[in-house]
C-alpha cells in the first residue's frame, strides 16, 4: 500500500482492546457486565476458540525472536555503580533506577552508563534506549508513527508461514509483528483494562462504528494440566476510508498459562472480512535484584490480512503498536503509584464490561 493511504489499518483496533475508566465504578446507564460461566476446556472449540490458529510455542523460522530476546535481557545479570551511587545488577534495576529520573536528567544518566558499562551498552544498548525512554509516549504519542522514546522496541515481522501447517496454507501475506513494552500494572490490571470496553473512543490512533462484549462471551475453567484459563469474545465493526467500506470482526482472547509457567493470551478471528488473524501476548515479570516487581514486559506478536484490502507494513505495524499502546496508557492509568506489582501474581480475575 502506497505510503499515502497507509493510515487504513491504523484505524483498525485488531488485538485486543482497551479501557480506561475504573472498573470498579458502578455501571452507567447503557452500561452492562458480562457475567463468567464456566466451561469444560474441551468445550472451548464449541463456544467459538479457533485453537487451530494459535502461535507456534516455540520459533523455528530463522530472524529476530523478540520474545526469546526480552527473556534473555531479563536474565542477564551484572554489577555497574551508576552515576548516583547505585549498584545496578540486572534490567529490572535500571528500570527502576531510570523511573527515578525525568528528562535531561534520565538522558545525563544513561549516557553516562556507557562509559562505566561499555559491553552491556554495546551488546544491549539500543534496545535499553527503546524501552527506558517514554516521554514521547508520556506526551503527544501518536501510534501511526514509530518514536525512539515512545517506550516501545520493535522487531521485524516474524514470518510464520515457514513454520508449517496451517500458517503456510493460509491467503494472504502470513506474518505476524513484534512489539515489546513495559507496562507498570500488575496482570489482573491489565486484563480489567484490557476487558473494559466501554470507553473505546478514547483510544488513540483507532476508530470503530462500535465495539463491546459479547453476551455470554466469558468463560473461565481449567484446562487439562490444572491450570486456570479465561476466554473473552467481542465485537467490533467500523468504516475504511475511501472505497473500502465497511468491516465487522469477532475476536477472542484466551488467557492462559503456558507450558513454561509464563502468563499468555491468545487472540484470533475466523471472521468474513479478515483472510486471517492470531495473535498473542506474553507477559514477563519484571523485578529488581532486591526482588521488587517493577513492571511486566509485555511482548506481543500479531499478524492479519484484511480481505480486500491493501496493506503495507506501516499500516499493519501501526495496528499493533496502537493496540498495545492503548492497553499501556489504560492500565498504568489504573495503577496508583506505589502499588507492589508483586501482588496478584496469580492467574489475575477481572471483569468484562461493555456499553449499549
């Protein structure tokens, strides 16, 4: 798609969407709760969960793995005295230690650590600078363009249609983007912001005609490993500019914990108007030496190809950043400062919440 029309997708909200507004208020008028019934796993496929289109677990294709990547920073572990006088021992240090400091001051910071932790800079630093940075973000964010300080660190599309069946049976271009942030909330912030649609037109760089729950579209169980799962259905519907017309969407969100013990959630469409949809998020704790939880990163990677439209990559990069941006700003919004994220380690319980 030609640079000029690329804003078509980034009116698309495509993964899962987002919330402001406290949950916990009582419900306006217009305003409705999607109640949890539970459910067999087994019975996921009869209640609408392509389980057909989730992820690879594991990569095979050959390229960037952002997610093995973000595990890898979160494991690595040094000693470097910074400027202030602090021992900073691993990522979740200078997390911590970069939220202490605004502006000019944070940039004096970091360009001092090159010269005290010259290997780690140079083997990390450009990632480091991508995700510590957010003033951008904190600001006059606008996701249809990518920003060095918007606190996001994107990777290039991982192309899933090397990894076999049924990615590489698949029309249309089967790749799906990489993007990784820090989001300072704990899970079931997140998922409450995540499942509260009833303030949808505050997001920025996405429009839709409507969008909400979708009724008896929440269930939760236990899958056949023990562990807990909940499933959201929604739908959304807006208008493309120019000729395109109208689109409609169905999605649905499976949150789980994975073979490796990580919190993920799976979302997917089989809806007419997309060839395909899938994705996924997977959260990563995020703590200190000291073992305070500073923040979860979250890396999500998710692909699409709208029938009948034209995409290029900025269109569909702009989709996923917008996504994930929104689900930031709303759940942080959500989070006093100060709150242990440490709390609510557990499979997080929220409520789904939608307007007429």
């Amino acid at each position: 798609m030609a640079h000029g029309t690329a804003p078509l997708l980034a009116l698309l909200a495509l993964s899962t969407p987002t919330l402001g507004q406290d949950a916990a208020a009582d419900l306006g008028p217009g305003d409705f709760e999607v109640r949890a019934r539970q459910i067999d796993a087994a019975d996921l496929g009869s209640a609408g969960f392509d389980l057909r289109l989730r992820l690879p677990e594991a990569r095979r294709a050959a390229g960037r793995d952002l997610l093995a990547e973000m595990e890898r920073l979160i494991a690595l572990r040094f000693r470097v005295e910074d400027s202030r006088g602090r021992t900073l021992r691993c990522f979740g240090d200078l997390v911590s230690a970069a939220s202490e400091l605004e502006g000019a001051e944070r940039d004096a910071w970091f360009a001092d650590l090159h010269g005290r932790a010259p290997k780690l800079l140079a083997d990390w630093g450009a990632g480091l600078s991508e995700l510590l940075f957010d003033d951008q973000f904190r600001g006059d964010w606008d996701p249809r363009s990518g920003h060095g300080r918007d606190s996001m660190l994107e990777a290039a599309a991982w192309p899933l249609a090397a990894e076999g069946p049924p990615w590489n049976q698949l029309e249309g271009e089967v790749q799906a983007w990489q993007v990784a942030t820090l989001i300072r909330a704990d899970p079931a912030t997140i998922k409450a912001a995540e499942n509260d649609y009833r303030h949808y037109r505050e997001d920025r760089g996405v429009r839709y005609d409507a969008l909400r729950p979708v009724e008896a579209g929440y269930v939760r169980g236990v899958d056949a490993t023990g562990q807990p799962f909940a499933g959201v259905s929604h739908d959304f519907r807006g208008k493309l500019p120019l000729w395109y017309g109208r689109y409609s969407c169905r999605l649905r969100s499976l949150t789980r914990i994975d073979a490796q013990g990580r919190l993920v959630c799976d979302f997917e469409s089989t809806s007419d108007d997309f060839l395909w949809l899938a994705g996924r998020d997977v959260f990563l704790p995020l703590d200190t030496s000291s073992g305070e939880r500073v923040a979860w990163l979250v890396v999500r990677r998710h692909g699409f190809d709208l029938a009948g439209v034209p995409e290029d990559a900025l269109a569909r990069l702009t989709v996923v950043r917008s996504n994930l941006g929104n689900l930031k700003q709303r759940a942080e919004a959500r989070c006093p400062a100060g709150l242990p994220l440490n709390a609510g380690a557990s499979f997080p319980d929220f409520r789904v919440l939608g307007s007429r």
